[in-house]
C-alpha cells in the first residue's frame, strides 16, 4: 500500500470538530500506566532491578495517588509483565481501569510480515485476556504499524488503537484493504520517560504537565483536544517524581478537565459523530 494511503498528513486542519467533552470542557485528559515491568528485553541485572522497583514499589505508590484523586486510568499491558505480577492485574482490574494491550513481551512489530504479526498480536490478547478476565480494548506497540495491522486489529476485536502521535483528537486511521479503524494518539513530551534526559526533576515535569494543560484550554484553535499523560512505575514511582503526578491531577481538577480512559474518550467522540474526516 503506497505510503499516501497509509498515512493522512492533512488531518483536521484549520477547523476540527466542534464539540465539548463531558462537564462542557475542552480538554480531555488520558492517563496511562505502562505496564512493562518483567517482560522488558534487556538482561542485564541493573536493568531487571531498575524494572523491578517498578513492579514491587512504584506502581503501588501511582495507584495510591490515583485514588486519591478519584482518577481513572488506562493501562498499557505487557501480557508477560501480568503473568509475572497478579496482584497487579488484580489491582488494575479492581479499579476499573481499561486494559490495553501493549504487546505480548514489549517485542518490536515493524517489518514483520502479516501472519507473524498476527501470531503476536492474538498471543498477548489471549494472555492478557486469560490475566485479567477482560479484553484489552486497543492496542499501543513498541515500534509503530506495518500497513495491514490496522486491518488485523479490527479484525481480533480490538475497538481503536493508540499507535501515533499525529493529533491532539481521536480520528479515523486508514489501512489497506479499504479498512477502517479509530486512533487515539499518543504523546511523547507529556511522558514521563522525560524525567531521564528533558525534566531534571518532579518539579519541572509537574510544570511541563500544567502548561499543557493550561494552554489546551485556552488555545485559540477551535474544537476540543486530548492530552495524554505517559506514566511508567519505575519511573514516576519513585518519590521524588511521584508528586509531580499528584500536583497536576490536582490542578486538572481545579482547571475543570475530564479524566477519562481512553476508551471513554474515543466512545464520547464517536458519538459526537466520530470526525468529519472522508477517508
């Protein structure tokens, strides 16, 4: 499939949809929890720890913070990452949180034919399936789509897919074979995997977050938009980090945004008439 067909460089443009989000603001916002500890890829023993502390402290600490917040999440699921920690399949499942397929053992996607793809995909939705009691609802891999994985996704029953970066607002992703299937973009600048290299501490991460916030709220562009809050436990887990999440769940709330999973989002926009796009 040429290139042109796969990707929609025009998008939206210069007037998106007009609507508002449930409350009648103009921002969503979707947190998601990255659940990866234990099906990562590297062995060496500084690495596995450095996961580990993750699995065993951090994401004990973000789910507390949540709570007291009363804040839904999303959670991007590594099938191997469940196995190997039930109590936090249990955690997720108690809370309701959506579960989110994130790849069998976080292996990379790009390149590889139809058929392997497909084996990999239907392997880590079984397996989450089989840890959770619930089908993930989308899916989000390590290293982007080859041209027929939107085509396998609709057709495992998977509702959307969360594998770009192109939009602030849900829209339709073309694929080959005239298929057609919901994108909720990601983002990487409101992620926490920033902490290692662009955010030298909590502080400014939390600043970073509010801007955002604050700036999709009151952009002059038209229509609503989604800001996406990447949230990894060995990561954002950790104290110092920890209250960068809780200082911006509290001024989201203060600002008025709707936190919802992903899924609650992309179900609000279809039901607003899902885009306007003529794919």
């Amino acid at each position: 499939m040429p290139a042109s067909s796969y990707r929609d460089v025009t998008g939206y443009g210069a007037n998106p949809p007009s609507f508002t989000w449930p409350g009648g603001t103009r921002v969503a916002v979707s947190l998601v929890i990255n659940i990866e500890e234990g099906a990562e890829r590297g062995t060496a023993p500084g690495m596995q720890t450095a996961f580990d502390y993750g699995a065993r402290a951090g994401i004990w600490r973000i789910l507390r913070t949540l709570d007291r917040h009363g804040a839904p999440a999303t959670a991007f699921c590594c099938a191997v990452a469940l196995e190997a920690n039930p109590a936090v399949s249990a955690a997720l499942v108690d809370r309701g949180y959506e579960i989110a397929d994130h790849g069998y053992r976080w292996e990379g996607h790009s390149g590889l034919d139809i058929g392997a793809e497909r084996d990999l995909i239907v392997a880590s939705r079984d397996a989450i399936r089989a840890s959770t009691g619930m089908r993930p609802t989308s899916w989000y891999s390590k290293d982007g789509l080859n041209v027929f994985t939107r085509r396998t996704l609709a057709a495992e029953g998977f509702d959307y897919e969360s594998n770009s970066f192109n939009d602030d607002l849900p829209h339709w992703g073309p694929a080959d074979e005239g298929t057609r299937l919901p994108v909720l973009p990601y983002a990487g600048d409101t992620n926490d995997a920033g902490l290692a290299s662009q955010f030298p501490t909590g502080s400014a991460f939390a600043r970073h977050l509010m801007d955002t916030l604050d700036f999709q709220l009151d952009d002059p562009r038209p229509g609503p938009s989604v800001m996406s809050v990447g949230l990894h436990p060995r990561v954002i887990g950790r104290p110092a980090y920890a209250g960068a999440l809780d200082r911006f769940l509290s001024h989201a709330a203060e600002r008025g945004a709707w936190i919802a999973t992903r899924q609650e989002i992309v179900r609000w926009w279809l039901d607003q008439g899902g885009g306007h796009e003529a794919l």
